[in-house]
C-alpha cells in the first residue's frame, strides 16, 4: 500500500496520508511521497483546491516510532540532514499555489499539528486533540516552528511549545491553529464548503493572495507599499482581473481564463 492516498475530483485533489495502523505517524517514506506530490502541484494548474486528511480515526499522531528509533542511533550531521529533508516537506506544502485545506480528525500530535500550520484552512472534528509534544520526548518543535509561529504567534507557542500539553479544537481555534470546529459527522460537509468557496474565485488571484500574505508578513508597512501598489496593478490588467471586474459590473459569474 502506498503511504500516500492521491484522488482527483475534477479541479480537487484529495490527499490522504494511508498509514492507518500506525495512526499516519510520519516516515521517511510518507514524508518523501508528500514532498514529491507537493511539488509536482506547482506546475499541475488543472488542481484548484487540494484537501489533505489522514485515513482512520486520526489525522496524524506526529513522527513514527520506528523512524524515531533509527535516529537514535544517527550522528549529528545525519539528523541534520534528516531533518533538512523533513523542513523541506513543510516548505513545499506552505508554499502551494493552491489553497489547501487540512481535514482532521482523531489528533494532530507534533508534526501531525506542523501539517495543520501549513494548511491554508483547517478543518477539525470537535473531538480532535492537538499537542506539539515533543519536549516531553527531550526535544524541540524546531522544523515546524517557522510555520506554527506565523499560524499561533509567540504567545501561544511560549504555553504550547514549552509545556507540551495537549490541547482541544476549540483551543486551536482560538489560536488560529484551525479555522472550524465542527461535529465529525459534518466534517466533510465543511471541507465542502470550503471548497465551493475557493472554487468561485479567481485561481491566479489566490496563489497572488497566498504570496501576498507572505511578502507583506515580513515587511514593514512602508516597505510593503511599493510592493502592494506593483501587486494590485498587475492584477487589475491581467486577463483574470479584468474578467472578474467585468463579470462584478454586468452582474454575471465569471469566466475565469
């Protein structure tokens, strides 16, 4: 069985991590596969909305211990490089062009909530428990903390990070960590929702907001004004801009081009 679950509905792919019997916990095979398929869907523009989730009852309960176990045994140039390896999935799912949605269930432990950071939104059963876990194994959340930082802020991180302590949907709502808390019988209805919404917008214009959030997040305001005029401009004469500004005066849905 692959550890990775890959199915195309149209403009939607659904991505599935299939490691069920080990709670989709992360390996080197599942984190090279996830890698792969994120940075095949930067050139893939037929896809406009993906959706990761996890197969089973949870979405994901962090690192394997298998693979834990191996590095164990690693000098500190091996762990550097197996985690460069690990970072580099992150990177690849946070910078999609298309929005991604994280569906998730059961718990998102450790790197199971890194992947909930790099979602664009984030779905959770009400049930669902949350927990950046690792100092209670003697470690760090150092590769996902880039992406958990800009998602919950220092604050949050400082409780979370430091404490280890498992946390409710409800919290990682308040935090920013998950968008909607649902039921898990509705919990495909809201990806659902989600999707539709993402589907009546512009394809090119939400891989430039994706972008934009970024720039801007890492500048101040007078340095991000030349580059949100230079944004917009582009972006109102191109072909996409001017049919959705059509589209808003003559009262019709768009043609996106």
């Amino acid at each position: 069985m692959p550890t990775l679950d890959v199915q195309r509905d149209g403009p939607v792919e659904r991505v599935t991590l299939n490691r069920p019997d080990v709670r989709n916990a992360l390996n080197d095979e599942l984190i090279a596969e996830l890698t792969e398929w994120a940075s095949s869907r930067r050139a893939a523009s037929e896809v406009r909305v993906a959706v990761l989730g996890g197969a089973g009852k949870t979405f994901s309960a962090g690192a394997d211990v298998t693979w834990m176990s191996k590095a164990i045994a690693y000098t500190k140039e091996e762990n550097q490089r197996d985690a460069e390896r690990l970072s580099a999935l992150f990177a690849a799912l946070d910078r999609l062009p298309v929005p991604l949605i994280g569906r998730i269930q059961g718990a998102a432990l450790g790197g199971g909530s890194g992947l909930a950071a790099v979602c664009d939104v984030v779905v959770a059963d009400d049930q669902a428990v949350f927990g950046f876990t690792e100092v209670k194994l003697g470690i760090v959340p150092a590769v996902i903390s880039p992406f958990v930082l800009a998602k919950i802020g220092q604050s949050a991180a400082r409780e979370l990070f430091l404490t280890g302590g498992r946390f409710s949907a409800t919290r990682a709502r308040e935090i920013g960590l998950v968008h909607k808390v649902v039921p898990l019988e509705k919990l495909d209805d809201a990806v659902d929702g989600y999707i539709q919404e993402f589907l009546t917008a512009g394809p090119q214009a939400i891989a430039a907001a994706k972008s934009l959030i970024a720039d801007v997040a890492s500048r101040t305001i007078d340095e991000a004004r030349p580059l949100t005029a230079r944004v917009i401009a582009e972006r109102r004469v191109s072909p996409e801009g001017q049919e959705g500004l059509r589209a808003f005066l003559e009262k019709r849905k768009p043609r996106w081009p």
